[in-house]
C-alpha cells in the first residue's frame, strides 16, 4: 500500500469512528470500509500508538482518542466556522434584509457565533455568545431535527432535561419529537413568539463532510409585516444561505 492509498484509508477510519455513537470492533470498521482484516489491525493499532483512537481491552472495541479531542479543540479556538460563516450571514442580512444569525448546539442550548444586523430592525436577546434553550429557537430545531434520535434522547432524556421559556416550548420528550418531526416533514424550523413576543424565525441546518448538522442558520422578523409570500422568500434565503455554508464545509 503506497502511502496517499494509506492516508486516505486512515482518515476514512476517523471519520467512520466518529460518525458512531459509542466505540465499534474492529470487524466493523473492516467491514464499514471493506477493507481486509490485517490493514485495519495495522492502522488501527497505528492510530491508538499516537492517540488518534483508543482501544478498549475489555470490549474490544475502538473509539476516538484524546488527540481528536485536542484537535476539536484547536478547531473551536480557532474560530474557523465564524470566519467561513460570516461572509454567509452577511450576504443573507443584506438579501433578507433582516437579522441573521449563526448558532451551535451546546448540550441542550445553542450559543449565538453570529448575529448580523439589518438596517432599521430591532435588536435581539439572541446577541454574539448569548445561549438559549434549542428547543425554543429555530437554529436549535433545526440542529436538532438533523441530529440522530438517539443523539437527541441523550440530551433531552426526560421531562427535567427540558427548558421552557416563559412557559413556551415542548414540555416533555413526546412533546420535542412531535416538533422535530414536524421540522423534518416541512424542511425548516419555525419558531414564533417564543423567545421574543412579536417575533418569529425560520431556520436551516448546516452539515458537515459527514452529514452532521454543525450549526443552524436562522433570520427573525416581525411576524405581523410578514405575508405567506414574503415568508417564502425568506425560507428560500436562508436555505440558500445554509446550503452555500455547507459547501464551504465540505459538506
């Protein structure tokens, strides 16, 4: 195996790893990238050897390693999405011609990266660094729709798990999945009056290479100026905004 085959091999194990929710046999990873069994030996033992994958003695199993972590880490201080991400926003703000806002899941809140103002429009709770409660915003509806289920039973196990806003939003698990779904079968997140009365917004996620939503792209407006039309078109510039984003990603 010359090396380029060999990198390019390695870096499909990561991504095969991190795509699981819990850590796999190494039969797996052979088999989820039909590969032979003595390569994936190899290179997995080479990657536990420098810390990109842990193994499991007692499960024999293998999942992602600490220099993952360090290295997800760096991403986040690096601030790479807000740098590719802000050029995005900015054009949506300009074409929707109201506020736009980046935001991330961050256990069952999204924290604002992005918030980019139109001219004239009223100033928001959701402001840089701000966290509110996903369940309540349309970024966070919309992360969350994309997520796997199990993901989203993790976070929101039961009805304590969950936040409302002033008595607004999905009081229990029953309540969120019949909201995700909803989200699902219309292809974007509504969200009205729930964090702001007056307010409303709509939200799209935006993916990853590996189809995972990494952030949720969201305008907000005054719902009473805003017609079936015109909501329309705002859906249409913020899918745009999303699927532009998620290029820039890879995805």
């Amino acid at each position: 195996m010359s090396l380029a085959p060999a990198a390019d091999t390695v870096l499909k194990i990561l991504v095969l790893l991190a795509r699981q929710v819990e850590p796999v046999p190494a039969a797996a990873v052979a088999a989820g990238l039909g590969l032979p069994r003595s390569t994936t030996y190899r290179l997995l033992g080479a990657l536990v050897e420098q810390g990109f994958v842990s193994y499991l003695p007692e499960e024999r199993r293998y999942g992602l390693g600490v220099v993952t972590f360090e290295m997800g880490s760096s991403y986040s201080r690096q601030m790479p999405l807000r740098r590719v991400a802000q050029p995005v926003l900015t054009r949506l703000a300009a074409t929707a011609k109201e506020n736009a806002h980046l935001a991330v899941l961050h256990g069952p809140d999204v924290y604002y990266v992005i918030e980019q103002r139109a001219p004239r429009r009223r100033t928001l709770v959701s402001d840089v660094g701000v966290r509110l409660p996903a369940t309540v915003t349309a970024s966070g509806l919309a992360v969350l729709a994309a997520l796997p289920a199990a993901q989203v039973r993790a976070v929101f196990p039961n009805r304590d798990a969950l936040v409302t806003r002033d008595g607004h939003g999905p009081a229990t698990p029953a309540e969120l999945r019949s909201l995700l779904s909803a989200v699902r079968a219309r292809g974007y997140a509504v969200e009205d009056g729930l964090v702001t009365a007056g307010l409303a917004s709509v939200g799209v996620p935006v993916l990853d290479r590996t189809g995972y939503p990494v952030a949720g792209i969201s305008v907000t407006f005054e719902a009473d100026r805003v017609d079936a039309e015109r909501h329309a078109r705002l859906v249409a510039d913020v899918r745009r905004a999303a699927a532009t984003l998620t290029r820039r990603l890879g995805g």
